[in-house]
C-alpha cells in the first residue's frame, strides 16, 4: 500500500472540503440594502382581538365559526366560541375589551396562525432585491417566522435584522438565522477541533443552528456534537458531492435536526449501491445533470416493502432514524404512547464510518422501559 504523506492528506481534506462548498470560502461577504425603520403599520397593543373569524388551527381541525381570538404579548391567548353560523353573535360569550386593547371586525373572513418558513433565503447581493422587499412579502403572504438556512447575506447581517424584528424596529417575521457551516473561513477546516472552534463562534454570534451541505464524517460529527451542547440547531442539504460519505440517515444518527430538500434520502434506501447510476458524461456543475439525474435516483432506491439481508425495511429504518443512536433501544414518547418497541439490526455502512446500525419499530407491545 502506498505511504501517503500528512501534507498529501491535507491537501484531500482541503480539496474535498472546497469542492462540497465552494462559495464559503469567499474573502468578502456582500449584503443586500438592509431593511430601513419600520414607517408604517400599527400596534403594538395590549391586546388583540379578532372578532367573529372562522379559524383554520393548523392541527387538522376543520373551519370553525365565528369566534373571538385574544392575542396578547405576540401569543394566541384565548378563542372564544360566539355563537352559531348565520345566527347573531352571542354577545355575553364575548371577551370584553379592555382599555389599550385593538379589536378588528373579521366577520367573513377565515384566520390561520402564522406560517412558519423553514427554508426562507432573504436573496443575494446578486440578485439586487432589498431586504424590505423580501421580508414583506413574506409577511404578506402570512409567513410570521422564517428561517434562513445559510445566511448567504452573512450571520452578523441575519442576526441584527432578526434582533430588529424581535423589537418591532423593522416590518419583518420573526428571523432565525441558521450560517452555512465554514461561512466567511479563510482556510478550510480539516481537523474536529477546528469544526468546533468554528461552531463556537457562530454561538456566541447569535445564530439560532447550522446549515451542512456535506463534510467528512469526523468534521460533521464533531460539529454536530458541539451545536447540541452549545443549544444550536443543524440542518443538512445532502449534497452530491458528499452523500457518499453521509446520508440522511448518518447524519441523523450523528443528531442532526433537520435535512434540507430530499436530498440524502434515495441514498439512504439504496441496498445494492452506494452511489447513484450517474451517466458517463454527467457534470455535476451543470445543472441540467444535477437536477434530471436527482430525480431519477428514486428508482434506484429500494421499493417501501423491500428488506435487506439482515432483515431489516430500509423504508421503516428511515422513518425511525431521528429516534436511533448507535445500536441500542431508545424510548421516546411517540413509541410509549403506541406501545411499540424499538429494536436495532446490522446493516453494514462502510462509507458512514459509525457503527453500521439501523433501527426500526416493530409492533410488538412492551412494557416501558
């Protein structure tokens, strides 16, 4: 076996490391125009009230009319049934206003309660749009918290627009600003205490998680590990370049969040590969490729009701992934309330450089543990 040199091995970190995100090692990051005061709008008010609506809950429920809805301190306090439709409102099931209190006639009309945008990019320099175009379009379109996966503007950009809104300073959704991992790093990071280092940083700079497009197992576990220590939330587009070494479910046991797109799913219900069928001429910069052969690679993926030679159902073993570390039973309130029993399996993952273990409900009652 060839003797392979430490600079050698460096310089494949590093090559590896620019490859999955070419962009983040740029010297200077340019921001769009920022978002000016807020000049227009009312409140904020004591309380208020929203007055005879027919209200979409978001759980599943249907419509429901009319009522009263009592917001205080930016929280859906109350709802008050007021009657039946097309009879007069009940007026002694009304809460009465108060003095600082706003109320709005909403009769015929129908409420929902804020969207929540968990893949929401305020655009690019590039792009030439100003932030106070985007931030009130989300919020004309209902969207009240958005997450910016990324923060291609920068984090210290995200971050004080998303101290501005949370003042009332600035016409905005609530803002959380998640940094591209290595954003704004001079040279790549190639050790797991630089990862951390790295993480750290951002902590202490107000962003609310991490964005991955893909690292080298150790990078992305030491990374991962320090977030959940620090209270940060991480997130993953499991890109091309790197979903061979990590799909979703490596990384899910690693204890990642929440996974951007779909990528990194297909790969992780292959069971007779680890790559996906690329045509000979495939260039993953040209996005005609990238994006035609995406969508062919879940005919590469095992079909819902196929298992492996161990026996286990790739399908179940990703619906179960958030709930699975290492090879071990792991309790959580979903399997207690059903009664099922989570057990683990072997399936080799030599590109994953974990333990190769997967996991699975079964529908055998247990007792708690």
């Amino acid at each position: 076996m060839p003797v392979i040199s430490r600079a050698a091995r460096t310089l494949t970190s590093a090559l590896a490391f620019a490859l999955v995100a070419p962009a983040i090692l740029a010297q200077e990051i340019k921001s769009i125009l920022p978002a000016p005061p807020r000049a227009e709008g009312e409140g904020p008010w004591k309380r208020l009230i929203l007055r005879g609506a027919t209200l979409v809950d978001g759980t599943g429920a249907p419509p429901i009319g009319p009522v009263d809805i009592i917001v205080e301190g930016n929280r859906i306090k109350d709802v008050k049934n007021v009657g039946a439709p097309g009879a007069p409102i009940d007026e002694s099931k009304r809460p009465k206003a108060e003095p600082g209190d706003h109320e709005i006639d909403l009769r015929g009309h129908y409420v929902l309660p804020g969207f929540v945008d968990l893949h929401g990019h305020m655009g690019g320099y590039e792009q030439g749009t100003p932030a106070e175009y985007v931030l009130k379009l989300w919020m004309g379109h209902g969207i009240t918290t958005s997450c910016d996966p990324g923060s291609g503007n920068g984090l210290d950009f995200m971050v004080d627009h998303k101290k501005k809104s949370e003042a009332n300073q600035i016409t905005a959704p609530r803002l959380k600003p998640y940094v591209t991992f290595a954003q704004g790093v001079k040279e790549p990071i190639i050790r797991p205490e630089e990862a951390r280092a790295f993480v750290q940083d951002v902590a202490r700079r107000g962003a609310d998680g991490l964005k991955f497009f893909g690292l080298r197992p150790d990078l992305m576990a030491a990374a991962i590990d320090e977030a959940k220590k620090l209270g940060l939330r991480t997130t993953c587009h499991h890109a091309q370049l790197a979903v061979a070494r990590l799909n979703v479910l490596d990384t899910a046991r690693m204890g990642l969040t929440s996974m951007q797109h779909w990528y990194g799913l297909p790969e992780a219900l292959f069971t007779d590969r680890t790559l996906q069928d690329y045509p000979r001429d495939y260039n993953y910069a040209n996005e005609q490729d990238r994006f035609s052969e995406a969508g062919r690679l879940w005919r590469q993926a095992a079909p819902p009701d196929a298992t492996t030679d161990s026996g286990c159902v790739p399908m179940n073993q990703l619906q179960t992934s958030m709930l699975c570390r290492c090879c071990s039973t792991i309790w959580s309130p979903q399997i207690h309330t059903n009664e099922y029993q989570l057990r683990c399996c072997q399936v080799m993952s030599p590109h994953s450089g974990l333990r190769p273990s997967r996991c699975w409900i079964t529908g055998v009652p247990t007792q708690y543990a």
